[in-house]
C-alpha cells in the first residue's frame, strides 16, 4: 500500500537536505514530499520570520497539493511546526511522526525546552546577525554529527543556512495538548542523539507529551539525515504505517 508522507525539516535545514531519506522512502512505493519553511529559503528574512510564519507555509504547502491523508513528519524544530499544522488542519493528517523532535504543550516555545546554556548562546548569536541564528561548527560536530567523520561532518555543515531565532522564541499557539488530539501519533528517537543532553532527553521527557503513540528507535545521531538516509528512512516507515 502507498502512503504519503511530507518530510518537515528541522533548523537550519531546507527540504533538499531530506532528499536522500525521500528516496529511499519512495522506493518502498511511496509518495514523499520535502518542502522547505518559510524561514530556510533562499532570500527569507531572517529577522522576521516566527513559528507562525513557518506553520502558515506549510499548511499553504499541503493545501496547494491537495494532500490528504498524510503522515507528517516533523525532525527537531519541525516538530513545533508540525504540532501547530495538526491543529490547523487535522483533517489531512493521517499520523503525525516526531524525529527526535519538540513537542510543546500549549503556549511553549521550543527555547523553552532546551537547556539554558543553548537560550544563552542563540540569543547572543542572533542579536549580532540580526536575528539570523547560525550553529558553531564544534557544537555541530560533537552534539548534532558525532556518527560522522570529519569529512561528512564538514560537508554537511556547508550546506545548513541561517535560521531565524524568532521562530524559537515564538510561543506555540494550540488550544489543548498533543496528547489530546485525535489524531495518531509516533516518536523515532536515534539512540546516539547527544544534540540535547541525555539528562534532558527527547525520549522520554518530550514523547510521552504525545499521550498514546507508537515508539520506534534505530541507531543514529541527531543528523541521521546525512550519516544513514537509508536507516532514518525504514524507521519512518516503520513509524508511519497503519
């Protein structure tokens, strides 16, 4: 049976980073969509762009497809993304899938949901780019890629963009929890993840926000994305079937 999935990417990503996992996904029959959020395109405005801005583009992107029926999947960032869409438009969501990815409750933000010394750090940074949030390549080479070589890890860092911190800051609009909306729900967690601390995990301290959902784990950084497409793609479909 084919499924429709739409693959959210997290930040400072686009959707062609995700890419390698669609088509591994795909060729299991599949259909994938990969769009990129308002915030992560070439010539956005950093400065402005918030959560809502995001949310309001991907809904604009599943309404100009006309998909329906579809498991959302949300990595990191997206998962805010994610969670305010089902809101908006829950009848087009079959299943939404979190990838090592925030789910807030009503009125969060996802700077609230990591460690203080990571708020400190992205507000000093943003306030010298003017709202543009970059990553500190060692932050990104220990805590995000530590599955790859430092080749990859370098490769891969080249082809992230500026993210707008508004969108971190930005407090979730949803009128009840996750955990009350009817809609199904999975986690993947990749086990070496290290982009948040293990004292303050994604599982379980982030999943068991979602109520009842459906649990699948593989092996795998928090970049899993660059490092083992083909592994982030079989727990997706494992995550994402009926």
């Amino acid at each position: 049976m084919s499924d429709t999935y739409v693959l959210v990417h997290g930040a400072w990503h686009n959707g062609d980073l995700m890419e390698p996992t669609a088509q591994y996904i795909r060729s299991h029959g599949h259909t994938v969509h990969c769009p990129t959020l308002k915030g992560n395109g070439p010539g956005d405005d950093r400065a402005s762009v918030g959560l809502e801005d995001a949310a309001q583009s991907l809904l604009a992107y599943l309404v100009a497809h006309d998909l329906k029926n579809v498991r959302l999947a949300g990595h990191s960032y997206g998962g805010m993304v994610i969670s305010r869409v089902a809101e908006l438009a829950p009848e087009r969501i079959a299943r939404l899938v979190y990838v090592n990815a925030f789910v807030p409750n009503p009125g969060e933000s996802l700077t609230d949901l990591v460690p203080p010394i990571y708020v400190g750090l992205f507000d000093q940074i943003a306030a010298a780019n003017n709202g543009a949030l970059t990553l500190p390549f060692p932050i990104w080479r220990e805590s995000f890629i530590n599955d790859a070589d430092l080749a990859l890890a370098t490769s891969a860092y080249e082809q992230l963009n500026p993210h707008p911190h508004k969108t971190f800051t930005d407090k979730i609009s949803l009128s009840k929890s996750l955990a009350e909306m009817e809609i199904g729900k999975s986690y993947v967690n990749c086990q070496q993840d290290t982009a948040l601390p293990h004292s303050m995990p994604w599982h379980p301290r982030l999943s068991e926000r979602l109520g009842l959902f459906r649990f699948v784990e593989c092996q795998g950084s928090h970049e899993i994305w660059f490092t083992d497409p083909a592994t982030i793609a079989d727990a997706l479909i494992r995550a994402g079937r009926d």
